[in-house]
C-alpha cells in the first residue's frame, strides 16, 4: 500500500479518535509501519503481513488507549513489537518510555525503531518482568499479554504507590475483575471505539494503593 493511503488511514482513525498529531509524528508512525513490515518477514513480529492491516489493528488500536497512557513515566510490559508503547512514545515525547519483552528478536528490532526514529525517550529492556530490575512507573501498560491476576502478579512491584495499571482487553473481562489483590483496586472499565476494527476492545484501569 502507498504511503500516500496508509496516511490517509492513519489521518481518519485519528479524527474518529479525536486524537492530534502533528506531522513529524505522523510521519514517524508510517516509517515504524514500514520498520515493522520489513523485519516481519525474518522475525515474525506479528501474524499480520498487510500494512493496511497492520496500521488498523496496532497502529490504530494502540492509539485508542493513548489518553489513558499520558505519564511522567511508563513500561510496556510484553511489549512485542513496540505496542502500544511505540505509538505513546512518539506522541508522548516528553514522557520516558520502557519497552520490556523476553524474545530477543523482538528487542533487537526494538533498538532498531528507537535508532531510526530517533526516540530518545525509549528504553529497551529485554528480560522477564518478574526478573528484571527496574525503577518504579507511573503506568504500566500491556496488550493481551497476561490474566489480570498474573500482570498484578508479575509487573505489580514495578509500578509506583498511586500509580496504575492499564491494560488491554478485547471483550469485557468480566471473570478477570475478580481478582484478588490488596495492592490494586479497579479503577474503570472503558469500551472503545477503534476504526476499522469489527471485534470488542476494552481498557481496564488498576489503581496501586498510596501504602
């Protein structure tokens, strides 16, 4: 697909989200797109192999969630391919973001967008959550990487007294909320609405208690 029309999704889904981007940025989404396309075919990043497909159910489904994801600090917990850690960053420049996942493969490509896109806000760990050393978040955010229970579990003593988990849920994860936790308590449920894509999304909110 032409840069020219990948844009133009990217452009729509933006209003449809009433999200604001400038150009520089836009422009770093479409090039991370192309990043992603390119080291699919060696790495397997990701089961989609259509940029159009992919900027619908990444790009822009990771920008659904980007209200949500505003913080001094935040760690994307499993994160893949860079979602939705890579789209809050570039529009976050301000905000210092951690990318943290366990295949290598998949934080070496990592380095490559944060070297070419010239995200100096980006931190690459690779490593398990419950392994690795870290400082404490504002947010922790992951996409479909774990049961409610397990991301307190595992990602919870990363997170800082007052801060919160936000995660990414396709249908409403009603068995999930029943976690058992005296750390968090459920903020919110949100249902939201992204473009393009027909199945159920929905973003859970965990507040850490101040201690």
């Amino acid at each position: 697909m032409a840069d020219s029309a990948l844009l133009t999704q990217l452009q729509q889904g933006c209003e449809s989200l009433g999200i604001a981007l400038d150009h520089d940025q836009q422009q770093q989404l479409l090039r991370y797109v192309a990043l992603m396309h390119k080291w699919n075919k060696v790495y397997n990043l990701t089961s989609v192999r259509d940029p159009a497909q992919m900027m619908s159910r990444h790009i822009i489904d990771s920008l659904s969630v980007l209200p949500y994801l505003n913080a001094p600090s935040l760690l994307d917990v499993g994160t893949g391919g860079g979602l939705p850690g890579i789209p809050a960053a570039i529009a976050y420049p301000e905000s210092a973001v951690t990318l943290l996942d366990s295949n290598s493969k998949k934080t070496r490509f990592l380095q490559q967008v944060k070297a070419e896109l010239g995200l100096s806000n980006v931190t690459v760990v690779h490593g398990r959550v419950e392994q690795v050393s870290l400082s404490k978040f504002a947010i922790i955010t992951a996409r479909a990487f774990a049961s409610i229970d397990d991301i307190i579990e595992l990602a919870g003593q990363h997170c800082e007294h007052g801060g919160q988990l936000v995660l990414m849920k396709g249908v409403y994860p009603a068995e999930e909320l029943a976690f058992d936790s005296s750390a968090f308590h459920l903020g919110d449920v949100v249902t939201l609405k992204v473009p393009g894509c027909d199945g159920e999304r929905h973003l859970v909110r965990l507040i850490k208690e101040k201690g």
